[in-house]
C-alpha cells in the first residue's frame, strides 16, 4: 500500500462499488472509480473492459470488478490479454490467485456475498504476491496464447 | 441431455476431470476428454484453450475446465471470445451463469470444492437455459468488445 486501484460494477453493484471505493480511498491508496454511479440499468461488458484497460495499461497496479454475481462481469476484464481476472468469495481463493496466477483484477458477486467479505477478499488480494517460479511461464502463457501449444 | 461436452483439466485436477467424465457419459452425454491424463505437471492455459476452442468451434456444446483453484483455467477459456467461462464453487452461481451469461465453460477448482460438490454444480449448469432478453445484448458484447461503449 498505498496502490493504484481501477474499480468498475454494473447497476447492480455500484453501491458495493462506492463503499469499497471509499474504504480503500481511505487506507490510503488512489482509487479510480470507473462507474457505473447509480441504479440505471447498464451492460456489465462495458464497466469489465474499462477495468482490464486500466490495468493493461499500468494505469492501475489492480482492479475490482464487480456485478452482481461476478461472472458476467469476469468474463469481460479476462477479454483484454494482460489483464487476469479471478473471480471469487472467499480470501482463501483470493491469495492463491495472486500467489499462482499474478491475478491484477478481482471480481465480486454483489449479491452473492456481503460486505465484509468483499473488504476481506479485496484486503488479501492485494496484501498477497507472486510467487513466480513454476507459476511464471504459465502466466506468460494467459497474455501470449500463441506460445500454448496443444 | 445427452450433450457433446468438451472437459480438460492440468495434472492438480486430472482425478476429478476422469470421474466427471465418467459420470457425463454414464448419462449418455458424449465427452470429449482433452487431456491431461496423469500427475506429470503441465501448463493450465493449454487445457483452457483446447476447451474454449472446443466450444468456440460448436464441437462441444459445453465445456468443462479444471485446475486446482479452477482461476487460471477460468482465465484461459475467457481468452477465447467465443467462450464464456464461468468459475464456480456452488449450483446457485451455476445456474446464474447459464440463465444470465449463457456461459458455455464451467470451471471448477478440483482443490477447493469435492466431487459430489463438482457434479452438483455441472449438472445445474447443463440443466438450466438462458434468459434472453435483457441479457442477450450485454452477451453480445462479450463476444464483440467492439460493440462496448465506454
């Protein structure tokens, strides 16, 4: 901390967004709400790509994705090639995606989970690190699918 | 039922991938099984590619990707803008991917949740339909970034 922290949802989300903007805002780190700001209906495809262009292009070291259950929303940051998106619930899957697949965005279900464990999820996501090593080629791999060979 | 179901998983997950596929063709689904078949460690985004393809072609209807958290294949299969891949740990957000998303992949983290827990969430995915409607332009867009306004 501090961090450059990207944060997007759909309407279906944007209260969880605010609280988890101001909240990270508040432990210091620059926080760039990307939207949605109200309960108007939106497609959560345009909030993903915003997110994993934010941080595609450094603009932000992390994302949070966020809409209502998570997936649609997830979908769309794991579009843009440099961006790695771990959908979860729960901060157990939220270390091991940082520790094995050097994740840079988070999703979130907001009407899936709470509050509290959002905060939580988020909190060890970016508390959490890379471990490389066996994990890096794979990595390299997610941004550069030609070098997958089946 | 029966469907064509494309399943791979990497070496943390080749177990629970051979029992589903077991257990998918004992109910008449034909399964295409992508491999990998034993322990040797291989690279996840190989597997979640052969899967996005697989279901990106139309020669599997579904798909089903595996690694030990189920996040790096779920990363992978979204590499393909065909796919849309749908990480979960429970039926709810199964069905929800489907009904909402019209996700095509479901993943699954072979380390995180257990084999009755697995083959819940796979049955209510195959077994539940999209949506439509408000949902269909918001899928559209996962296909299409283009078609994404910011």
């Amino acid at each position: 901390m501090p961090y450059r922290i990207a944060i997007a949802s759909d309407h279906a989300a944007f209260a969880m967004k605010a609280e988890l903007a101001d909240w990270l805002r508040e432990q210091g780190n620059e926080v760039f709400d990307l939207g949605t700001s109200g309960p108007e209906s939106v497609d959560y495809p345009d909030y993903g790509y915003l997110v994993g262009h934010a941080v595609a292009s450094a603009k932000a070291e992390f994302g949070v994705a966020l809409c209502g259950s998570g997936i649609g929303i997830s979908i769309a940051v794991n579009r843009v090639p440099l961006a790695r998106c771990a959908l979860v619930s729960e901060p157990f899957s939220a270390r091991l995606a940082r520790n094995h697949n050097d994740a840079n965005v988070i999703a979130l279900g907001a009407r899936l989970i709470g509050i509290e464990m959002a905060k939580a999820c988020v909190m060890t996501f970016i508390n959490s690190s890379f471990d490389g090593g066996r994990h890096a080629n794979r990595v390299d791999k997610l941004s550069h699918p030609e070098r997958s060979k089946p």
